[in-house]
C-alpha cells in the first residue's frame, strides 16, 4: 500500500523557517519525481517545486525561488522542503505528491502558517 506522509507544518512568523518533510512507502522511491504543491483557503492547488529522480534537477514556482529549496534523500524515502523568509502569503496546506509523469500519489498535506 503506497503512503504519502507530510510533517513539520506549523505556525511560525513572518521572516522564519520551516522545514517540511514527506516521507513515502510502498513504492520505488527513486523512480518518482517528487513535489510539493500548496492550496491556500478559498484558492486552487499550486505548484511549489519539483525534484527529478536523483534530485539533480529541481523546479520552482517564481514566489519561492531564492527562498525554498528541495532535496531528497533516497535511502530514506524522504523529500524535503526547505522553506526561508517565509512570507504570509506563503500560508496553505502544503502537500507532497510522486509520480511517473504525472504526479498522482498525493499526501494528506501538513497545515503552514506564516504571521505577518
């Protein structure tokens, strides 16, 4: 049974950090390219970032760009989102999702938000 699992939301103020972690099971992990998307409250789903396989290629939405990074680390199934200078607009679910081509495993997402 394949298993999407999101941590490390919270609230943190305006300029901070947060690290999300996701952890998936039951599939083989360094096949998936692995995401992180985001749905603030009376807004549709959107795009974070990306990273490829064997994390040598990543993709940023523009917002988080010289702000967020993502990493992965295979042997433990695990992708990260590193998030600085977190910004109130920055607040949403955020959830973590694999694929082969089309991201269509999805977690429960982890709650972030950011006071101003």
């Amino acid at each position: 049974q394949v298993q999407v699992v999101e941590s490390g939301g919270g609230l943190v103020q305006a300029g901070g950090s947060l690290r999300l972690s996701c952890v998936a099971s039951g599939l083989t992990f360094a096949r998936y390219a692995m995401a992180w998307f985001r749905q603030a409250r009376g807004k549709e789903r959107e795009f974070v970032a990306s990273i490829n396989w064997d994390g040598s290629s990543t993709s940023f939405t523009n917002s988080a760009k010289g702000r967020f990074t993502i990493s992965r680390d295979n042997a433990k199934n695990t992708v990260l989102l590193q998030m600085n200078s977190l910004k109130p607009e920055d607040t949403a679910v955020y959830y973590c999702a694999a694929g082969l081509g089309r991201y269509d495993l999805w977690g429960q997402g982890t709650q972030v938000t950011v006071s101003s």
